[in-house]
C-alpha cells in the first residue's frame, strides 16, 4: 500500500466509523464497533476495495492510531473523534497533566474566548498533552494558535477529562476563564 493509498483508505474509514456510517448502509454500535466483515463489504462495493491483511496494516501502522480492532478481531472502530449521533462512546475518565493544550486558529479566538471550546459536530473537544501535537491539529485550518488550559482549575469547578485509547485527552468543552494563549 502505498502513502497516497493510505490516506485515501484512512479518510474513507473516517467517513463511514466517525461521521456518516449511514450514508453506506452500515450500523454502529453505540461503542463505535462495525463488523470488521460489513466494513470490507463497504470498501469492496465503493471501489475501495481491499484485504482483511490491508485493513489491518492500515489500522496498525497508522501513526495516530485512529482505528482498533476489537479483542476478536471481528470488529473494529475509531477510537474517537465521531460526529455520528448513534455512537455514544464510554471513555475512561483520566488524570491530566496540570495543562492541556488545544490548537486552533486566530479568527476562531473572539468566539472561544466568548463561548469557551465547544466540540462543534464532534463529540467531544480535543486537547493534548504536548505542543506539538496541538498546534499539528491547529495547522489544518491555517496558521495555529496554541491555547493553553489550567487542568486544575477545571477539575476543582467539576469538570472531567477523558483519554482515548489512542491517547488523545477530551472534554465535553472548557469555559473561557480556564483558557489563554500559550
Ligand atoms: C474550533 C484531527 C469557534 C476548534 C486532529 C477547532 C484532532 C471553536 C474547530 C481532531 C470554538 C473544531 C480534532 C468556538 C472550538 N468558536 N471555534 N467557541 N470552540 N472551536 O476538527 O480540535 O486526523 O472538530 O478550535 O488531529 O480541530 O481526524 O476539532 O478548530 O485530534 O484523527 O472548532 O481531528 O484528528 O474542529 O480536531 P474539529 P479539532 P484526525
């Protein structure tokens, strides 16, 4: 498989685990799982077509780790980042590091600075322990922004922060006073 292949193959599974499984037929469990043999189907009948071997090289060598294959091998999911509203994903409640990090762009900060971060068609807002991986996020919309936001206080307010299998912190959205420009 090539890296063209690769992110063709990784945008389609995106589309049909993350954000619109019903637009090819196929069900999600409220956990996020598809039948590891619809999602071949799937691919097969789009013109995506590829092996069970593919699949599981594109799931493992993924860098993010986007996808997982349950413990049977059967089943397979994203491991966050949905908008699809069937999918209610239980997500382990976690410990942060005093500060967590969000990357977004400069025209967005007057609306985060009034509303605070809010997931927008995603499930969750997505924060991460290192810079990098911020402002990496932030880069796909333009120039990146880096927030920064005080862990500590958002947990004494109540507040909780969930991790993803696949490392990525979450929270259902962070006020503004718990949020500055790092
Ligand atoms: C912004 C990718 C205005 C927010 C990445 C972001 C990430 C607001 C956008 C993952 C706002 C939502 C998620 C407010 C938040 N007013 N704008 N009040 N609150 N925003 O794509 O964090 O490759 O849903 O700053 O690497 O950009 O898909 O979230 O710009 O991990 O696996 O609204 O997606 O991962 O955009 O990215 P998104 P995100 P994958």
């Amino acid at each position: 498989m090539n890296e063209e292949q690769r992110v063709k193959r990784s945008k389609f599974l995106a589309l049909i685990l993350r954000h619109q499984p019903e637009s090819v037929g196929l069900t999600l469990e409220k956990e996020g799982w598809a039948s590891v043999d619809a999602v071949l189907g799937v691919c097969q009948k789009k013109g995506r077509g590829m092996s069970r071997a593919e699949l599981s090289e594109l799931v493992n060598l993924c860098p993010k780790q986007r996808y997982a294959f349950d413990e049977t091998g059967q089943k397979i999911r994203a491991s966050q980042g949905h908008s699809t509203e069937g999918v209610e994903m239980t997500f382990a409640k976690a410990e942060p590091p005093e500060v967590l990090y969000h990357g977004t762009i400069e025209q967005f900060l007057p609306s985060i600075f009034e509303k605070g971060l809010i997931p927008g068609s995603r499930h969750h807002v997505h924060l991460s322990a290192d810079r990098e991986t911020a402002l990496n996020v932030g880069q796909r919309r333009g120039k990146p922004v880096l927030l920064q936001l005080d862990t500590g206080a958002m947990r004494a307010a109540g507040e909780d922060f969930y991790l993803s299998d696949n490392g990525v912190w979450l929270a259902e959205r962070v006020a503004p006073e718990f949020l500055r420009r790092a």
